[in-house]
C-alpha cells in the first residue's frame, strides 16, 4: 500500500513538476481570486479581517477544481487509465493512491497561497500558523476524496469539464464549512475541535465510500 | 500455467446500437488467434469485455487459471496485457520512467538494468530519457509494447499493434512475438495477410456476430480472405 502510493505520487508529482500544468492554471487562477478579492473588499464596507479565510478556502475550492480535472485529463490522455485499470491491484487501493497524491498537490498549492494571502490582507500568520495545519489539512484531504470520486463520474461524459464542478462542488460544501470554521477559529489563535472532528468524519465516510466503489467507477 | 477464457452468449449494446450479438467462444491457453471484420464490427469491444475494462450487457466470461475458475479481478488482470493503438503510456514521462512505474503498478521486480533491457529489445535503448510526448507515433507503439510485456503475460490483448510503425519495427514487433514471446494473443487487425500469417486460429467478425472461429490448418489464405469479403446472409442479420 505504501508503496503503491509513493509510485503514484512520484509520477504525479514528476509529471506536474515538468508540464506545471496544474499548478499555473491553478496558482494563477487562485492569483486573480486573490486579486479581485482584495479589489472588491478596499472598495466595499466588508470586514477586512473576515476576508482572508474567506479568500483562502474559495481559491482552494475553484482552483483545486481545476487542478483535480486537469490532473485526471491527464490519466485519460493515451488512455493511461486503461492501463492502470489492467494493474494486478485491488481499485480500491488505487483510489487511495490517486487520492494521496492529488492532496499533496492541492497541499502544497494552498500552503504557496497562504504567504500571498498574508500579503494581500496584511495578516501575521506567524503565530496561529501551527494551529491552521490540521483544519486545512484535513479540509484539503475531505476536497480531493470527494473530488477524486467525482471526478471519475463526471469523465465518462461527454460534458465532463461542465459536470465535474456542477456535480463536485455542492459535495463539498460541508467539507468547505468545517474547513472554513477550523481556519478562522485558528486565525484567532483558537483550535475548532468540533470542526477537526467533522472533517476526520467526512473524511472517513468519504475515503471509504471511494475505496469501495472505484473499480465500479472506472469501468466504463 | 494455464489461463483459459470462456466467452458465453455475450451481448453488449450500447444505447441502442448492438457491438456485440451472441458471441460464444473459448481461448485456450497459448490460442494465437487473429480477429478479423470490418469497422464497428465489435473486435475491439471484445478485446476491451476481455480485459476487464468493461463488463458485458448480456452473457458471461469466466477465466479458469490453472483449472480453477478465477473471481478477482485482479488475479485475472495478472496474467493479461494490452496494446492498442492509444500507447497507454505518460505524456510527460521518459521512456525510462514509464517503464519504471508500469513496472513497479504491475508488481514486476525490474531494475535500470531490466527496463534498459527490455527498450533495448524493440530498438529504444536510445530514446529511454526522452520524453514520451516528444517521440514520433512509432516510436510510442515501440514502448507502448515494452509496457505491454513487462510482466510476460499469458495472453496478450492486440489491438492493431503495428499502427504508426514503419516497415522495420512491424518486422521487429513481430519477430519478439513469434520467436521469444511463448504465449497466446488476441490480435485485432485489418491486414489479412499479417493476421494469417501470426495465427494459429482465425476469428471473423460482421455486424457484432463471430461469424467463423477456424483452426488456420483448415482453410489457406484464398479461402480465408473470400471468407472475409463475404457477407453474412440475410437470415443470420435479422
């Protein structure tokens, strides 16, 4: 299992340092949310302080959906899918796989993000950095489960690039709830235990319901 | 090792248009079998049912291995491997690295030595760290094929292996796959002469029915080719 992961991850994590599809589309677009967020709030009576998590968890929603299609566009180019489908291993498993690595991707684009966001909102997150980790974490992991599901779903369709966010992002609005109530808490130098606890529960019903139903997914 | 699959009465429909209609057959273990028909006449929905990749509408396949009749489908998928015209490899991949990873997913213990060797045999030594989107479309069906036997299999699914090759590497191919490679295929393929020629069993397909399933030793080229061209009567399409 392990090593199932780390096989899938360095070929992700190869393939997206290459190509950075991915992280363009998905860091650029984050760069103009972030943008048109700071925009819109220096010239509205909105609570400034409210903003940056606010902008953290929208640019985590729109941009990791991009980057979840582009990353499965990829598998279905040269119908890659075909042969991973023919591996000797149980789909389930590789659903965890796939699921590894795309977090990593997401994690590692909204922790570049959060020194921006720092920037644009003239946040100090020094201090209340720590205690961020768990709830994004967590947050991110319930996003990519979910995602990596829907994702599959949505493929076999000729509208996949129309579907996959009509379909994936009403999923994931109590992933994105819970993830937003840990952030701010965190924000404030508080822990949000319930908030940690709901995602660890999404997370499970999620991660399993993905372990069991993949290699019906994937058929075609 | 014996890997035998039964193809029982299978019918598989897509919406309203029939690929496959009533298909029964056996492949018995080392069955070099060419599977012949025209366009949408259902092979390369045979060979993605015989895969796994897709599950029929109608009718049943079962896999015996060893005599046991076989459930999981990764037990199953072990002991098959599939070319086809798409190369089901990385874009953004090396050779090399591809290898390597289909390698490691297949669970086939091969070193640098190994993958080096293996690109070796179909004349790609050389092109290992290039990128595979930068290598023209037949040297793609060359690595495409080293992927196909990384874990030797006991029976090779063929779709139109030779596409994008040039006259060379069809000889090279085809040679690996007549002298070294020792066990059986499905092979998908409009060249009646190529087909007849690497069979030892001859399936031809029209309008998603198998129409004959022959033993080459029971009919020369002539009589096979005129089998090909003719059409199926009217009594047996309707």
């Amino acid at each position: 299992m392990p090593n199932l992961i780390l096989l899938m991850l360095s070929k992700d994590l190869r393939r997206e340092l290459r190509s950075k599809e991915v992280f363009l589309s998905s860091f650029l677009f984050s760069l103009i949310l972030l943008c048109i967020f700071y925009y819109a709030a220096t010239s509205s009576s909105v609570a400034f302080e409210k903003l940056p998590n606010t902008a953290l968890w929208i640019c985590i929603a729109f941009s990791g959906t991009i980057g979840l299609h582009r990353t499965h566009q990829a598998e279905l180019q040269n119908a890659c899918y075909k042969a991973l489908m023919m591996a000797p291993r149980d789909p389930g498993l590789l659903f965890l796989a796939k699921f590894a690595a795309n977090a990593t991707l997401l994690t590692i684009m909204s922790l570049l993000l959060l020194p921006l966001i720092a920037l644009f909102f003239n946040l100090d997150l020094g201090s209340n950095l720590l205690k961020m980790i768990p709830g994004l974490v967590l947050g991110i992991a319930g996003f990519v489960a979910i995602g990596t599901l829907t994702v599959v779903i949505s493929a076999n369709t000729r509208i996949s690039d129309i579907l996959f966010p009509i379909i994936h992002l009403p999923l994931v609005v109590p992933v994105l709830i819970a993830g937003v109530n840990c952030t701010q808490k965190a924000m404030l130098g508080e822990i949000s235990w319930t908030g940690i606890q709901i995602l660890c529960v999404l997370n499970l019903v999620f991660l399993s319901l993905g372990f069991m139903t993949y290699a019906y997914l994937l058929e075609e | 090792m014996s890997f035998e699959v039964h193809l029982d009465k299978i019918d598989k429909v897509y919406g309203e248009t029939w690929a496959l209609k009533g298909v029964s057959a056996t492949i018995q273990t080392g069955d070099r079998i060419t599977i012949v028909g025209h366009n949408g006449a259902g092979k390369s929905t045979l060979l993605g049912l015989t895969a796994t990749l897709t599950n029929p509408t109608r009718g049943t396949i079962c896999y015996e291995i060893d005599g046991t009749v076989a459930k999981d489908r990764g037990q199953i998928r072990r002991h098959m491997s599939m070319l086809s015209h798409s190369p089901m490899l990385y874009a953004d991949l090396t050779a090399r690295e591809n290898l390597k990873f289909f390698a490691g997913l297949y669970g086939v213990s091969t070193d640098h030595h190994g993958i080096d060797s293996r690109l070796e045999k179909v004349g790609m030594k050389a092109a290992g760290d290039t990128l595979f989107r930068a290598c023209s479309r037949g040297m793609q069906q060359r690595i495409s094929f080293a992927r196909a036997m990384l874990g030797d299999p006991d029976l090779l699914l063929l779709d139109e292996p030779f596409s994008g090759l040039d006259k060379k590497g069809t000889e090279r191919l085809k040679n690996i796959l007549m002298t070294e490679y020792r066990h059986g295929w499905l092979l998908v393929t409009h060249d009646l002469g190529q087909g007849y020629e690497m069979a030892n069993r001859l399936w031809i397909f029209k309008h998603g029915r198998l129409a004959h399933n022959l033993k080459k030793s029971e009919l020369d080229f002539k009589e096979y080719v005129s089998l090909c061209e003719a059409n199926l009567p009217e009594e047996v399409l309707r």
